[in-house]
C-alpha cells in the first residue's frame, strides 16, 4: 500500500445520524442505520442508493447483512427484530425484548441465528427457525460486541473497562479476558483480527490504539497517534497486517507493519506497527 487515499463516494439521504454501517458479503454493497430512522443500501462502485428499508411507527437502530446476502436484518426502537429481502418487502418480525435501542446486531455464518443485547447485561442467541432462545449474562453492563469469523467467538465490551471473550461453539463459555483500556463516557468497539484471528483489537479513550493476544491476554502494542477517544477499530479481512481506527480526532487511520518479521505463534516478533501517512 503506497497510502494513497481519496474519497470514492460521498453517500447522502440520512436524515439523522449514522450510527451503524455493514458491508454486504460480495463487498458490492453497502448498508447504513441512521438513529432511530431508517435503514439504507448503497452500491458502492455508484454511490446510488438502491432501496430504503423503513417501518411505520419505530426508528431502525442497526442493521445487518445474511450471510447470503439476500436478505436484511434490523434492531428497532420498540426492541423487536425485523427481516426484509433486498426490494424492501418485509419477511418476517420478532416481537418481544430482542434489541436494545442502541445495539449490535449480528447473524451466524450459517444463517440460524441471530445476536442482540436484550437486555443491559445479557446477550441473547435467537434461533429463527425453531425460536430457541440462548443467553450470555454478565456482572455488569454490556456497551457491543463482536462476533468471529468462524461464528464461534463472541468479544463482549463493558461498562467497567474490559473485554470477555466467550466460547459460544456449545453453551457459553468465558475463557479470555482483556484490560488496559479506557472507556468511561461513550462506546467502544473492538474486533478480533490478524493472521486466523489470533489477536483482539480495541479502541480507547487515552486516544490510543490497544492490541492483545487473544489466546494469552496479553498487551502486545499500544498505539498512539490519535487526538481524541478511539471508538473504533476493524481489522482488514484480506491483509491480516492492515488495521483501521477512527476516532473523535476526525480522523481514520490505517495501521499497517513497517517491516515483516512474523514468527508465529511466538506474536511478540511481528514487527513494528505504524500508520500510513501519520
């Protein structure tokens, strides 16, 4: 990568502001949430929005692909779950306690089932098909969480400034978890990533950049740069040495190896990291 960046699209229509934003699974398209307004879908290589998903009454609060990329998910204001195909025909709907007002939303790589914070401290696996109901609770408040690739791994943010890394392959199970961070006032969001998914990522408030080994727990870099909280990161999916940070500095900042010299697993040699352009 030579860090050469330029803006492709600028996606206008939102009436609010965005506060969720997926990408679809071929990467052709893209999905946005304003707060508690309505979902929109963009093709990313025009810029032209190709369908707005609303519904009569609720706001939409996130939104989310199916893994066939055939069908939508969103969490609304009134806390149920709607399902729509791609022309905005509505499918299916789950009343009930499924979402928070302002939640993630994710579905497995198998497309059975559905994860939503339900409630301020719980988690819930909802099974579409047979309606079965599983449940992650913790001690204190749950802020988002990330699901892994293999669908197998939940990373769980809280309110008391840690992460939880549970085993959701059977019943829940926690086995890992991460400190160092600074969350007091607003959300931050975290990610698994690098080579098979061996390392966490988080944002924090020191305006720094936090990376862990998933399987130690242990605080490999913190990476400053930023002037302003960092409410989020996503590690990019095809390079396992290529991360992304945004932050209230206004700015997102591609982080990326200065040098190759993996070792692994002994992750401590994996170089040293830098921002592109920063």
């Amino acid at each position: 990568m030579d860090g050469g960046l330029s803006v492709k699209h600028k996606l206008s229509g939102h009436q609010k502001p965005v506060s969720s934003v997926s990408w679809s699974p071929n990467d052709q398209e893209l999905l946005t949430c304003g707060v508690e307004e309505v979902v929109r879908r963009w093709d990313v290589s025009t810029g032209k929005c190709l369908q707005v998903y609303e519904k009569a009454g609720p706001g939409l609060v996130s939104c989310a692909w199916f893994p066939s990329g055939k069908y939508i998910l969103s969490g609304l204001s009134d806390k149920s779950i709607c399902m729509w195909d791609l022309d905005g025909k509505e499918v299916e709907s789950w009343k009930g306690q499924r979402t928070l007002k302002i939640s993630d939303l994710e579905i497995t790589g198998d497309g059975e089932h559905m994860l939503s914070i339900c409630r301020d401290n719980a988690i819930m696996f909802f099974n579409k098909e047979t309606k079965d109901e599983r449940f992650i609770e913790e001690d204190q408040t749950i802020t988002s969480f990330s699901l892994s690739n293999d669908s197998r791994f939940l990373l769980v943010n809280l309110l008391n400034q840690e992460i939880h890394l549970w085993n959701i392959g059977g019943d829940p199970k926690l086995v890992g978890k991460y400190r160092s961070h600074k969350r007091t006032r607003f959300i931050i969001k975290s990610c698994f990533g690098g080579l098979k998914q061996s390392f966490i990522a988080s944002g924090s408030e020191d305006s720094q950049v936090y990376i862990w080994h998933r399987s130690s727990g242990d605080l490999i870099e913190a990476l400053p740069g930023h002037s302003g909280a960092v409410n989020c990161v996503s590690w990019n999916p095809a390079n396992p040495h290529m991360l992304a940070s945004a932050s209230d500095d206004r700015t997102i900042r591609i982080w990326g190896l200065k040098r190759l010299n993996v070792k692994y697993p002994n992750v401590r040699s994996n170089g040293i990291h830098y921002c592109n352009g920063g």
